[in-house]
C-alpha cells in the first residue's frame, strides 16, 4: 500500500502509540471520561437494561 503524500508509513510499538495518543488529547484539551464522550448512566436504567435482556443472548 502507498502512504498518502509521499510519506513513509510508520510502525509504533504499542506504548508509545498509546503515550501520543494520551499526549494528543491533553494538548487538544479532551477528557474522555467526561461528557459528550461519556455519560453517567444511572444504576436502574443499567438493570432494567439487563431485566430487559433478550433470553436469547444469555444463552450464549
């Protein structure tokens, strides 16, 4: 496959891959814990989820 641009495609060991990506995001100012990328969800909707489960699936 040809690297768009004329770059060289680039392989990272899997730390430092997840170290720029952490860096990335605090420089950009994105918290990932906090809303809009996630949310609270209150215990009893996660158990009426789970009530509301198809038997199907449970079976697996």
């Amino acid at each position: 496959t040809t690297a768009p641009r004329g770059r060289e495609l680039v392989s990272y060991p899997k730390l430092k891959l997840k170290i720029m990506i952490r860096d990335k995001l605090v420089r950009d100012g994105i918290h990932l814990s906090k809303p809009p990328y996630s949310r609270k969800v209150p215990m009893a909707g996660i158990l009426e989820f789970l009530m509301n489960w198809p038997k199907s699936s449970q079976n697996r």
